[in-house]
C-alpha cells in the first residue's frame, strides 16, 4: 500500500479525503539482543518494509474518529479529547488514542480532533512490533498535523520515549524501549545498534552479500505474552536483587561481562532467576560479538551468534515453545541457512533467518511444508531488506 491506499479508504469513510494527510511507521525485527533491552543491554533491531499507514485530517471541535481497514467491523470509533481513559471496548484504537492522550499529559499542544484511518500490512501480534508501529505512525501524524516540530533526531527520541509511555502506561505492557526506537529511528539497509542503559547508538550496515534475512512467523496465537513477559522480568529482577545485595557494584544485570557474572553467580539464590541472568549477560556479549561479525563481513560468525542466541532462550530464557524451536530447527537442517532464532518477546511471534539468496525459496519450501506437517498449522514468510523509519509519506 502506498499513501493513495490510505488516502483512498480515507475517502470512503468520512467522505472527502482533501486536506488530509498520509503517514507511515514500519515494524522492526530484532536481529539479535533479546530481553536484553530491559536489563540495560544492547540491541540490534531494523525496521522492516511494512508497517502501519495512517491518513488524518484534523477537526474543530474535540472529537477524534478512528476507523481501522483491518477491523472494519468495530466501524469507527469515536472519543473526545476530554475523555481520555483506555476502553477495552475501543480494541485498537486505544492505542492512537493514548498517544493522543500521552501527548496531552506531556504538554503538546494536541487541541482539536482529528479524523483519521489507519491500515496495515503487517501481520499483528507476530513479535513484529505492530504495536510500536501504530503507535509511532500516530506521534508521526500528531507532529505534522500539530507542528510539533518533533521530525528531527532529537524529537523522534522523543517520540519513542513517549510511545514506551503509552505501552506501559496507557496500554498496561511492560515492554522495554527497543520497539519504537526502531521504528522511529530506522534506517534503510541499516541496524540500530543501541545501549538501551544510555540512549547511545549507532547505525551498522546489513550487508549481508549473498544472503538474506527470511522472517517467519509462527502464526500461533500469543495469549499469554504479557504474563510470561512480565513474569521473566521479575525473574531479571530478582537476580539484580540478590547480586546487588551480594556486593555486585552494579545497576542492571547487563552491567556485568559474563567472566564476572560466573563470578557472581552463586549470589542469585534461585535456580531459575540465575539462568535468567545468565541469558540477559551472555546475549548482551552476543549483540556486541554480531556488530562486530557484521562490520567485518564474517557472516558465518553472525549466523553462528543467533544460533547461540535461540539455545539461550530455549534453555535459559524459555521463551521459545515447540512452533518457534520447530522454525529455527528446521532451519538449521538447512545448508544454504548460516543461522536462525526466534525475534521480538517469543512465545509464538516470529523467528528469523541468514538464508543464501539462491536458496531463499528452496528453504522456504522445506521449512513451510515440515512445519504444518508437525505443527498442523502453516507459518508464514516475509523477505523484507531493513528499512527507513516512521515518516510522513
Ligand atoms: C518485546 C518488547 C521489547 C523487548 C522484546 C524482547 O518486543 O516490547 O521491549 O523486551 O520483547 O527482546
């Protein structure tokens, strides 16, 4: 879909689409630094080709209307600017809505309503971030239509520091800040490699040559997600506890390297939370090892580093699952494959893979046909490059 798509469904449901405007936020995938986010590690996310789209047009009064291509059949939903609280009822649109609404608390001046549609042509609920999507698409939208002059650098930091407020706050997801530094600070061909305790960053390059990125998603349906989540990081949590208390000199699990960590170890009283801390600290190694690997074109280092990274959530972390290891076993079986993991939260979602381009659609084959044959379902695949980050379009 392009701008005129969205333009288009804006015509058919509010009449006349003049004088709106046309935004655009994609999702990202993780190359490598899972659940490290949270625990004051590194990550290494890129935005991906498809996302969210967004027409919008203010109003002048205080009603915002939202329609959504993707669920027509909640029709639009309506709220005024005064009336800001979540509503279960209002499914979707509370996401744009506390955006609205987080922007206002935060000061901006957001004073009228708005119409607006949004469709996207991504897979929501994958571990694609759709959720950071829509909701930077919005902040996007919000600072063209408002003059915000949130557009440069500095202001989509911004723009993600608040997003990461409406997840948790608005939302009630207690996710880290990696998603929508991606997808607002992406760049086309390019990671975000980011410190996630200091806000630092810096853009490597994919150049993977011959090889490509396949993402697969499991297509499982992910209903316990934000428990699960919010459970591993109470687990982290604790560990941080009881190292802290042990004379640890540090403020979050990924200040450790992993030579001290096996020094402190024995600290962290329960088994469980210690092989929790021990994926965050040897991941955070990994995401330093990868930028490395891929800075000096040793794609198979790379590819051995996710590896390594899908054993470590499958043994220590435990947030794969039997549809996300059948996606990274399969593809390790698999000769033109150089590496595969699962990316994003896990528990279903998504899992990615170094694939040999000439082989992407032979490898595609194998994996797609094992899969529904052992898990009675089919996975699906994307062939997406790294992309630029939300914008108006
Ligand atoms: C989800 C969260 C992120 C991050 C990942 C795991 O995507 O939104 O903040 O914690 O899980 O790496």
């Amino acid at each position: 879909m392009d701008s005129c798509g969205i333009l288009a469904l804006f015509d058919k449901v509010y009449g006349r689409s003049e004088g709106a405007e046309a935004f655009f936020a994609p999702g990202r995938v993780n190359l490598i630094g899972e659940h490290t986010d949270y625990n004051g590690g590194h990550v290494l996310p890129c935005a991906l080709t498809f996302g969210t789209y967004i027409a919008a047009r203010r109003r002048t009064d205080g009603w915002v209307r939202c329609f959504s291509g993707n669920y027509p059949e909640t029709g639009v939903v309506r709220f005024e600017l005064e009336e800001m609280a979540n509503d279960p009822r209002h499914g979707w649109a509370n996401y744009p809505k506390g955006v609205v609404r987080v922007f206002r608390d935060n000061g901006f001046p957001v004073d009228s309503g708005l119409d607006m549609v949004v469709r996207g042509d991504m897979p929501s609920g994958a571990g694609l971030s759709s959720s950071a999507s829509i909701e930077m698409a919005t902040a996007v939208m919000l600072s063209s239509l408002f003059s915000l002059g949130l557009e440069d650098e500095e202001g989509r930091v911004r723009m993600a520091l608040l997003c990461k407020d409406v997840e948790n706050g608005f939302i009630g997801v207690n996710s880290g800040i990696m998603d929508q530094f991606a997808v607002a600070l992406g760049r086309a061909g390019t990671a975000l490699f980011l410190d996630c305790a200091t806000l630092e960053r810096r853009y490597v390059p994919v150049d993977l040559g011959e090889y490509e990125i396949v993402v697969m998603n499991t297509n499982k349906s992910r209903m316990l997600v934000e428990s699960k989540y919010n459970e591993r990081r109470s687990e982290c949590e604790q560990a941080l506890a009881d190292l802290r208390r042990a004379g640890a000199p540090i403020s979050s699990l990924c200040d450790l390297s992993a030579g001290e960590f096996f020094g402190w170890e024995d600290a962290v009283a329960d088994p469980v939370c210690r092989r929790r801390a021990r994926h965050a600290v040897l991941e955070n190694g990994r995401v330093l090892a990868a930028v490395d690997a891929l800075t000096s074109g040793r794609i198979d280092d790379f590819g051995r580093l996710l590896n390594e990274s899908h054993l470590s959530l499958q043994f220590d972390y435990e947030t794969t699952g039997r549809e996300l290891d059948c996606l990274a076993e399969l593809s390790w079986q698999r000769e033109e494959c150089l590496g595969a993991r699962m990316t994003g939260a896990g528990f279903g979602g998504a899992a990615l893979a170094v694939v040999r381009r000439d082989g992407a659609a032979e490898f595609i084959r194998f994996v797609g046909e094992r899969y529904g044959r052992y898990i009675g379902y089919d996975c699906a695949f994307y062939r997406s490059v790294a992309a630029d980050g939300a914008r108006r379009l």
